[in-house]
C-alpha cells in the first residue's frame, strides 16, 4: 500500500515465496484504476514475465485489464504487446 500511495518510484526486497507476482498485480490494477494509462511491470526473466502474463491474464480480463508480454521474437508482436493496459 505504500507504494501505491507513494508519488516516488518504490522498490522493496520480497523474498521467494512471499507473493512477488499477486503483490505487483495488485500494483499495477490499482495504478491502472486510478488514472495511469498503461502500466509497464520490468522483470529480467522472459519465462516469469511470459508465465505471470499466462497465469494472471484471467484476474485482469475480470477487472477489465489487458495485459501483454514483449518477449515474442516477432516484433508485430511484440509491437502489438503494448496496446495493452499492462505489459511485462
């Protein structure tokens, strides 16, 4: 919740296990709830950034969020990622 109600960009260690994926989630729905347009979640892994896409695509889609990755090779693709309303 702090960063949320925070204006300054915020990092935080959280260990393994501890909910990094739900925790940005949460973050990136509310940001895009409350005015900010596109959200862009940075991850140094393609597979996480391509399995959290996967497996969060459905808790989005129910709050009306769009979300996309741009790890594609193709660049129409990748391109495309970005229409979205949160891209990993």
């Amino acid at each position: 919740l702090c960063v949320v109600e925070s204006s300054k960009h915020l990092l935080e260690q959280v260990n393994t296990g501890e909910g990094k994926s739900f925790i940005i989630a949460a973050i990136a729905t509310i940001r895009c709830k409350t005015g900010h347009r596109y959200v862009d979640i940075i991850t140094s892994s393609p597979v996480l950034a391509e399995r959290d896409v996967r497996d969060l695509s459905e808790l989005y889609g129910k709050l009306g969020l769009s979300v996309a990755h741009n790890c594609d090779e193709n660049f129409e693709v990748r391109k495309k990622a970005y229409t979205a309303d949160i891209v990993y």
